[in-house]
C-alpha cells in the first residue's frame, strides 16, 4: 500500500509521522541495478554481486561516518 505526504508518495516501508512534521534537512535516494553485477562492468569491486550494497554503504558512510550494515 503506498501513501502520499506533501506531493512524496512512499511506496515501501514505514514512515515515522513525528518525522514527516520536522523541517527536512536532506534526503538520500539510492539505488542499485543488475547491470552492475556484469562480471568487468564496474570497477567498484572485484566480486560483481557485492556492487549491489555500494549506494548502502556510501550513504551510510555519508550519515554515519562510517558503514553499519555489515557489522
């Protein structure tokens, strides 16, 4: 089921409405394709599939200074 707030329409996942009310400071939108798991189509790592979690963890590396999803 999605849901529209202020022109945005979330589509999957929870929305905090005490958030929802905050002024915004930023807004990450990531996203990852199949394309990059062709084996020498990135150079963002060696193993294809990994390239996958890369927007993740830039993101979390911008936010919180450092990756947390593989700890």
């Amino acid at each position: 089921m999605s849901r529209s707030f202020r022109g945005i329409t979330f589509v999957r996942g929870g929305i905090d409405e005490e958030f929802l009310q905050r002024k915004t400071l930023c807004i990450y939108v990531i996203a990852s394709t199949k394309t990059s798991t062709i084996p020498g189509i990135s150079l963002a790592g060696q193993v294809p599939l990994l390239t996958l979690f890369i927007s993740t963890l830039d993101v979390e590396y911008l936010y919180y200074g450092t990756p947390v999803s593989f700890q």
